[in-house]
C-alpha cells in the first residue's frame, strides 16, 4: 500500500501533475525573510534551494543531533520512511533512536506518550493522516489530558506526532485526508500545519521542543513539489502566531498548508480585477493566532476562510464564528467558506471536490461585492 | 472463578475430548475414506507451558539477550539439522522470512486449547502453610510484617471509604477487596525506582510506596491538597514523587505507556523496571495487544500485571475470551508468562521478584496473570448481586481470602497475635477518620486551576474564558458553591 502510493506519487511528478514553483510570493518571502532576520526567527546564513521531505529531514537530524533523548520511529522510518523525510536517521543516530514500529497506530501513539512522559522527545510518526484514527484515543484521552488530570504531577510534552496530509491528486479516501479538525475540539493538543519547507523545518523544530504535546500535518502534495531556500541551520518559528504573507486591504484570505499556493493564485488574480487580498497563513490551528485575524479584518471589513477539509464541521466554522463575534460591526459582507465538500475524499471527482482557485476566486468576487 | 465452576467446565472439557477420541477411533476403523479429514492421523500436538526458568544470571551478549525466533542460520543450527535428519535447503524444512519451520505430512490444526490449563504457581496452602516442594523467595520477619500491616491497612481503607461514599461524603470509590496480596506483595517485589502504571485497583502500592492516608483522602475529596487539584473522579491516584503515574479511566492505555516508559528506562540503563496493572477485561482493548506486541519486538523491560479477577463489571470471562485466560496470550507474542494464585502473598512476591530480575537483566518483558477474584462490587455504582450468587461471593470473602491465609502464616512464626491484629486495625480505624474530617474540611483548590495545566501555560482563549467565567461569578455567586475560593 504505502510503497504503491510512494511509486504513483513519484509518477504523478513526473507527469508534471501541479507545478514547480516557490510557495511564497517572492517580494512577501523577502519581506518575510528579512522580518525574520530583523526578529531573530529565521537564520542569518543564506539557505540551500530543498523540497519538503529534505527540508523535514534535516529538521529531524537537527532534533536528534541537539537532543540525546529524542527518538523517531514509526511504520517503516527505519530504511527513509515512505516519503523519505527518516533518510540517513538511522545510519548516524542507531536503530535505537530511529526504529521501526510494528503496524499499530495506537501502540505508537501510546508508545510514544510513556516514552515522552519519561522526560524524552518521542517524534513518532503516523504514515498516513487517514490512518491516525486507530490513535485517536491515546491522542484525546491521554496525550492531550496528562498534564491537567494529573495536576501538573507527569506531562508527555515531549511528545510530537508527526504524519502526511492532505491531497495529492490520486489518493482517494484513506490517502487524502484532512483530519484537523478533528483535533482542533481538543484542549491540551497543539495542531501545527506548514506551508512551505522553510516553515516546515522552523515549525517542526520548535513543535518537537514545546514542552505540550503537538500533531504536525506535513501536506505531502508539496513534499517534492514545494522548493526554496531553507536555511541550513538550526531556527524555530513561532507556534500559535499566524502569518500575514501578503499585504492588502479589501478582503482578508486566511488558509493553512498547501491551500495558500491555491489562495495565492487567486489573490493574484484577484489584483487583476482590482481586489487587493491581504493573504494569512494560520500555520498553528490550536490554540490559534485570533488577535492576527481580528487586525485584519478590522481593516478589511470581509473574511474568507478555505481549506481542504469538509465545510462542515471544519475548523473555518471556528474562524468564521469567532471573528464575526469579535468584528461584527466591522464586516461588511457574510463570513466566505471555500473549503471541500461533506463527502469523503474521491478518486475521479478529486477536482471538482477540491476548493480550486476559480471557486476562491468567485468567492472573493462575491463578498466583495456584497 | 468458582472451583465448583472450574470442576464442571474441566469435566465437560474431558468429556467432549473423549467423544472426539472416540469419533475418530471410530472414523479409523471402519471407513476407508472418512468423512472428516481434519481427523485424519495422529492427535493434534499439544503445545507444553514453557517452564518458567529461575533468574537467569546470563551475561547481556549484545544489547540485550533475548531468546527469539530468526531466519537466520548459523553453523550450530546446521549441525543441529544434519543430526536430526534435516538439511537445510532440503524439501523438509523452509527457510522462511520468518524463521525456520519443517514440514510435515499429516494435517493438523492446533487446538483451541490444551487439555490442562496452565497450572497456577502457589507457596502458601489455604490453611497459609507453605506448600513442601515449593521453592519461593525468602521473606524477612520485617518485611512480612510490613506486608500484612498494609493489606490489613488496605482493607480497612477500603471499607471506610466505601462507607463514606455511601454516606454521600465522596462521590465514587472503588475497593480492592479480595485482591489486598496482588497489591501489597507485588509492590514489596520492586524497588522505588520501578515506574508503576495502574489500572485502578492497585491503591495499594501507592500505599507500599510511602502515600499516607491524608493523601487517599485528599484526592478522594478533590481538595485544594489533592496533587491532581480535585480534576479527577475518587481513587485517581498519583504521585510522581512516588513514580506511580496518575491513573486515567480510559481501560488498558497505560499499557503500552508503560512500554515507552520501559523503553526510556532500558535506554537510560536504569536498574528499574517499568510495571503495568490491568484487569482481564482490559485484555479484550486493543492496547493491550499494541503493549504487548511493541513489549517483545522492542525488548522493553516491562512486567504486564494482570489481575484476572474473574469478572469485568457484570461480564464473567467466559464472555470476556475463550482462550486460556491471559497467561497463554503471552506465548503467541514471544513473551515469557507465568500464573499465580492472585490470593497468596508469598505466590506473587516470589513471581514478581523473579519477573522484575528477567526483565532489567535480559531486557524483556515478562506478562504474570495472578487469578483472584473480586470480592467487592465493581464500584460504589454497581450492586453485584445482581448478576452473581451470593454464596460465590461469601465463598471467596471467607474461604479464599488473601488476609486470612497470609495472616496464618505470619502467626505461624510467631510474628503476630491478636492482640497485634486488634491494635494495627483500631489504629489504621482512627488514623483514617481523623484523615477523612481533615480532607472534607480543606476548601476544593482556588478557581484558577480550573485554567491552568491544559498546555505549560494558559494561552489567551483561556484567559478570556476565565475572565468572562469571574464576571459571571461576581453577577451570579449563588449559582457556584462556597468552597471553591475564588
């Protein structure tokens, strides 16, 4: 199943499926570049052009270089893992701190909570985010409530569970998915999901040393597909701040992993028809960057929140409501929800399941002229 | 389960075994092609317990050594082969990924079971004599009198706090009765650096470790001097200080924590095992097979505890498995196992002993199944006697009882008397309904820890929540209780 999946995805870049390009605007990545420098949060040195799972994998040799007691395991890390984000772990840390795991989702999250509540970094990793179910309990029963049940007495912070997400073109209902929300219900969980490699790697580094314990979704449609520098060495980003990586000022656009190339795209077409979009990645689900979001659409006046999971129930139900009660007489038009539609992920349908850049488009076009 | 029930099941096991012994001895001598060819040759293989060795004092070759199955040759195993008949390579053996396996030309299925169920290792007779030819570990004068004094101390607890339940002064307890030997004698097994992750039915080792009564009834009460800060139901013991993780409702995901605690411990080179309690009912979770598989193939030096007390709830193990109890679970995932009579002290010091040594020396996990019985209701919420005879339960409360076998033999020293018996429980009594006024006095902890732990610290929806919750508060104080300060 998983070695299939990692031979079509191979096929479907060659194919050429989606295209090769920097995911941040290139005047918004100098800007957020030099910002970065100014503020301390990304490295001086000048980075080396890599994709996502190169950008991971030097995130995770940079965890266990700098911690004696982090550990990656999961199904299958031990060779490179199926999107090769594990490669090279294994030869220079040892098969004791980069190892397989039999094929139970339970028993590594539940292997993973023991071992970071003995005071180590347990980075385990689910292979599929379709597939993080089976942990569903040890994750929101345990992990998310050892702290507080205990009275502070234990904590499993250490722990980071990292997996694949969302589309990739091809994977139907069980390689697809975009289980966020799921976890965004859940007090005691941090839910981290990049955009790009230069803020994967910042963000998987400072997910793995929080001190509570995190979910990191890696959109791994943009595993080989999402190139630009990334810095060599070791930098964290921020958790629970949100980023604005365009300026503007008649609608707020707010996204998070691979759905801001989409949203992008559509700002840019937006400026053709003289709408300026100020574009925000939430890069942290929970808890979330709300004093970002509220600066912007007091500005702006209109809200449009899109991502890839269903509509229902997702977390944009969450945005949309606590912005409105927090803007109310600031919005000029009804929160927008672009996101995929209530049913599971299909095969043949994935395009007209998926919340295109058109529909963003239309979308913008109609709140602006509410 | 009931002896008498034990005895019918055993018989009617005997006699379908016989009937089939007899259809196929039949099937053999008068029909040429018989009608059932799994019957065909030879009895099914019955598959023999594995002894349980003494304390391996092996040097560590490697890692760790640990006795497993492998595919791969070496030059001994040839030897072995060609001796016995079998070259490798050969068409009577495969060389499979798996591991070796010969073949055979007659079908057989193993069988559901064996003919005899794993026997059950026992030192103390019920009359609390030591059983001649038992071998156990030598318990000193003081230490068997610490034992009982903390059984006895258990017991008492526990029929005080169920009584305060009843009397409306807790909301929830859960009692150990019956089970005061599996507490009390596995905890006196380890040391304090062993981490131990409950189920919740082992108040007593936390109580072995040092946890006073003040503290029980502190946490029972949910007040400001609860270390859980009164966020969990009654009996949701922990203690860090202790290493005994703070208990969680959720059945069997302590399991395989307790192998990634294992795992720390081992990577730590700690002299310390982790050690994990469950009832047969937490056997059905899936957990419990994550644990136990992660356990073997992770050479985690974890003992899996447990405590088959014949029922969960109101569902008896005739409905919970049909295998051999859990005991037989531990041979299928690679994993040394042992039984022992849950209700003889010295069965179960002497097992857990020997267990803690196998799995800090050789690295491995080690799975006990002590048989018991649950004397007392499931909780304060469930009346037993409404799925269970009542004679079943007198039968175990007096007959069987841990107490009272253990107490034997520690009189039968000469260590104890009843003058001792009357003074330890008038004073545990007293110590702990001075405990119970002093808990349900202390005010429940202050408002803002209802904030705080969720993450390190308290981010800004919550504040905002707590803020909006005081406004509330300060406009409406008669809808919250008094003893929570504010």
């Amino acid at each position: 199943m998983a070695a299939k999946s990692l031979r079509e995805i191979r096929r479907a870049a060659a194919a050429g499926i989606g295209s090769r390009r920097c995911f941040s605007g290139d005047a918004a990545a100098a800007a957020a570049a030099a910002a970065g420098v100014a503020e301390g949060k990304v490295g001086g040195g000048a980075g080396k052009e890599v994709n996502l799972f190169t950008a991971i994998n030097q995130a995770l040799h940079i965890a266990l270089d700098t911690d004696p007691r982090s550990y990656v395991f999961g199904e299958d890390v031990g060779f490179g893992g199926v999107f090769r984000c594990t490669t090279g772990l294994a030869d220079r840390f040892g098969r004791n701190r980069v190892f397989n795991t039999p094929l139970c989702e339970q028993g590594i999250a539940g292997f993973a909570v023991g071992l970071a509540a003995m005071g180590n970094r347990a980075i385990a990793e689910i292979q599929f985010a379709d597939y993080i179910f089976p942990a569903f309990d040890q994750i929101v029963n345990e992990a998310a409530k050892f702290r507080y049940r205990s009275g502070n007495e234990f904590n499993c912070g250490g722990l980071t569970i990292r997996s694949p997400y969302g589309a990739v073109g091809h994977g139907g209902h069980y390689h697809s998915q975009s289980p966020e929300a799921f976890f965004c219900h859940v007090p005691g969980l941090k839910v981290i999901i990049p955009r790009s490699p230069r803020e994967a790697k910042g963000l998987l580094l400072a997910s793995i040393r929080d001190p509570n314990p995190v979910v990191f979704f890696e959109p791994k449609w943009l595993y080989r597909l999402a190139v630009e520098e990334v810095p060599e060495e070791d930098y964290m980003l921020p958790l629970s701040e949100a980023e604005v990586i365009r300026k503007g000022s008649d609608i707020t656009l707010i996204g998070w992993g691979a759905q801001l190339a989409v949203l992008e795209e559509a700002c840019e077409d937006a400026a053709k028809d003289g709408i300026s979009c100020e574009l925000i990645d939430l890069r942290t689900l929970i808890p979330w960057d709300k004093e970002t979001v509220e600066a912007s659409v007091s500005k702006t006046g209109k809200l449009l929140v899109s991502h890839e999971a269903p509509i229902t129930g997702g977390f944009g139900a969450e945005i949309a409501a606590s912005i409105t009660e927090r803007c109310f007489q600031r919005l000029e038009a009804p929160v927008a929800r672009v996101c995929g539609l209530d049913t599971p992920f299909p095969l043949v349908y994935e395009t007209f399941y998926m919340p295109t850049k058109n529909k963003v488009l239309d979308a913008i076009k109609a709140t602006v002229n509410y | 389960m009931a002896p008498w029930r034990a005895a019918a099941m055993a018989s009617s096991q005997l006699a379908r075994r016989a009937a089939r012994r007899l259809l196929s001895s039949q099937h053999r001598r008068h029909c040429a092609a018989p009608a059932c060819p799994w019957l065909l040759g030879s009895a099914p293989p019955v598959l023999a317990p594995s002894p349980v060795a003494a304390a391996a004092a092996g040097d560590r070759r490697g890692f760790c050594s640990v006795r497993r199955f492998t595919g791969e040759s070496n030059a001994a195993a040839a030897v072995e082969e060609a001796e016995n008949g079998l070259v490798a390579g050969g068409d009577q053996a495969i060389d499979f990924p798996g591991g070796k396996v010969s073949f055979v030309a007659e079908m057989n299925f193993l069988p559901e079971s064996q003919r005899d169920r794993i026997n059950c290792y026992r030192v103390l007779d019920d009359d609390g004599r030591t059983i001649s030819g038992s071998r156990f570990q030598e318990v000193s004068k003081e230490l068997a009198l610490k034992m009982y004094n903390e059984m006895a101390t258990l017991q008492v607890m526990d029929t005080i706090f169920f009584e305060a339940q009843r009397q409306g002064r807790i909301s929830f307890y859960l009692t150990s009765h019956g089970e005061e030997a599996i507490n009390i004698a596995s905890a006196a097994a380890l040391t304090i650096d062993d981490i131990v992750l409950p189920q919740y039915r082992e108040p007593g080792v936390l109580l072995w470790r040092g946890f006073t009564l003040q503290e029980f009834a502190n946490q029972c009460f949910g007040n400001k001097l609860d270390y859980g800060k009164g966020r969990q139901m009654p009996i949701h013991y922990g203690s860090n200080r202790l290493n005994y993780f703070t208990v969680s409702s959720p059945i069997a995901t302590q399991l395989p924590h307790a192998v990634g605690a294992a795992y720390s411990l081992k990577m730590d080179k700690k002299d310390a095992c982790a050690i994990t309690y469950f009832g047969d009912g937490g056997t059905s979770e899936g957990d419990f097979h994550a644990a136990l598989n992660f356990a073997a193939v992770m050479e985690a030096p974890v003992i899996f505890f447990c405590r088959n007390n014949g029922w969960a709830i109101s569902t008896p193990t005739s409905e919970q498995f049909r295998s051999d109890g859990a005991v037989i679970r531990g041979q299928a995932y690679g994993m040394r196992s042992i039984r022992v009579d849950g209700n003889d002290a010295l069965a179960v010091y002497s097992a857990v002993h020997t267990a803690r040594e196998m799995a800090i020396k050789e690295g491995r996990p080690i799975l006990v199944e002590a048989l018991t019985y649950r004397v007392g209701h499931h909780s304060t919420s469930d009346d037993s006697t409404k799925y269970r005879p009542v004679d079943e339960i007198e039968h175990w409360r007096t007959a069987r009882d841990p107490i009272s076998r253990y107490r034997k033999w520690v009189q039968g020293n000469g260590w104890w008397c009843d003058e001792d018996e009357s003074e330890l429980r008038n004073n545990v009594r007293q110590e702990l309904l001075k405990a119970i006024q002093v808990a349900e006095r202390m005010p429940k902890p202050p408002l803002a820890e209802l904030f705080t732990d969720v993450y390190d610290e308290v981010p800004s929806n919550l504040r905002e929540q707590e803020r909006l919750l005081r406004d509330t508060i300060k406009k409406h104080p008669a809808d919250y209780p008094a003893d929570v300060h504010i």
